[in-house]
C-alpha cells in the first residue's frame, strides 16, 4: 500500500518550534493533511513520544517514534525506531552523550515535555540543540542496533548538513536521506552516491501550519512503524 508521510516533524520541547506543537495538536492536524504516518523528531530527545503515540492512536494515525540527532560534527540525522520501547533506550543513550548546557528559555525557547493530554509534565533543563560526542560515522550502525534507520536531514541545506560540514554525502552506512529542495536530478549528478538510495521529503515542521500536505509517499506491507523502517531498511 502507499503511505503518505511526513517523518519529520518537532514538538513543543524542541526548543526553536512552536508552544502549540502539542501532541494532539500535531497527531490532529497531520489527520487533517491526509497523512497515513508521522514521526516525531526532536532535536536530541525522545521525550514526547510516548505522549504523540497514544494522541497518534487516538487520531487514528500511525506513529513512528523518532529523534533528529545532532552529531559531534553538527550534522543533523533523523533516527526512527520501529517501537517506542527501542525510541527511549536511544533516548536515554544520547542524554548521555549531550553536554549538561543550562537551557536559557528567554534566548532559546521552551523544551516542554508534555502527557498524553497536552499537560506539561516538566521543562528539559539542558540545551536539546546542543552537539553530542556521537560521530556521524558511527550513527547508522548505532541506530541499527536499536532496531532503527538513521537518515542523514536536508542534505541540501546550507547547516547542519552532511554537505555543508563534511562537504559530501558520506557512505557511512546511511540506505536513505533526507532532501529539503527535492530537486533529485541535481543531486544525483552532485553527489553519485544517491543513485543508490531514495531521497525523503519531509516538511521539518516546526509549527503546526508547516506539516506538509498529502504528497510523498512509500510503499509499505501495513502503515505502522515497523513495517516503515523494514521498506527504508530495504532501500
Ligand atoms: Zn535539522
Ligand atoms: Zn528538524
């Protein structure tokens, strides 16, 4: 079956998106934009997964838990886990590997933690867009061993990108990555590599307007995560 996606997208604890990305806010509005699945990708956490799972269920969506990890060489990766179980094992790694930087809310924002209900359960006290010590040559066998695929974020964007800080696409183990232009062609004949592996489309929504509408699409055997990360595995 084909399933329209978005798999990257950032709630109200990744510090630069918007208050009102509360998990039912986001499982709600991905409804009404037609999608089938939607990850959840904050920037070093996984801390509001499990509340966008029961709101994705509610909504009658499927869910893939996820996190955009940020590497030691300040490259961004979107990591999604076929169950919310290996997603908070992850979780609980990468707190380990960020440095313990105060966040200063009235420069950076907000990291607010939320339940199933959109209540706030805590404030994250450290700076989620921080670099931790994980090495981007390390990230997709990491990933791998919680069952997850790593896919390198908006390869084509001018930061935080594999191209803008390594000044390629590395083959580091990565089967699949992330374009913000969508331009295939142009990338293909830049960087060679991709002739071997699919682009995604993902909106990096960080407010709710920003969730893109009905339009890329994978085939999968059922839309649930792990039938998600089995066709990207495959790729
Ligand atoms: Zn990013
Ligand atoms: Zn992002």
């Amino acid at each position: 079956m084909k399933a329209y996606y978005d798999l990257h997208i950032h709630s109200c604890l990744s510090p630069c998106a918007d208050n009102d990305m509360t998990p039912n806010n986001i499982a709600n509005m991905a409804v009404l934009a037609g999608l089938d699945i939607i990850a959840l990708t904050d920037h070093n956490s996984c801390k509001n997964c499990p509340a966008l799972n029961d709101a994705a269920i509610r909504a009658g969506i499927a869910f893939v838990p996820g996190m955009e990890l940020c590497t030691a060489e300040e490259c961004h990766v979107i990591c999604l886990f076929s169950t919310l179980k290996a997603a908070m094992e992850f979780d609980e790694f990468v707190e380990r590997s960020l440095p313990p930087i105060q966040n200063h809310v009235e420069i950076f924002g907000e990291q607010l933690i939320m339940n199933n209900m959109d209540y706030v359960t805590a404030s994250y006290p450290y700076m989620l867009a921080s670099a931790t010590s994980i090495s981007i040559d390390n990230v997709a066998a990491l990933v791998r061993q919680y069952g997850g695929v790593a896919i390198p974020a908006h390869i084509d964007r001018p930061s935080f990108s594999v191209t803008a800080n390594l000044g390629t696409v590395p083959d580091f183990g990565f089967c699949v990555f992330e374009s913000v232009s969508r331009n295939v062609d142009e990338l293909v004949s830049k960087y060679p590599i991709l002739e071997k592996h699919p682009l995604l489309f993902n909106s990096d929504a960080h407010m709710l307007s920003q969730i893109q509408d009905k339009g890329p699409w994978i085939e999968v055997e059922k839309c649930d995560a792990e039938s998600f990360i089995a066709a990207l595995e495959l790729t």
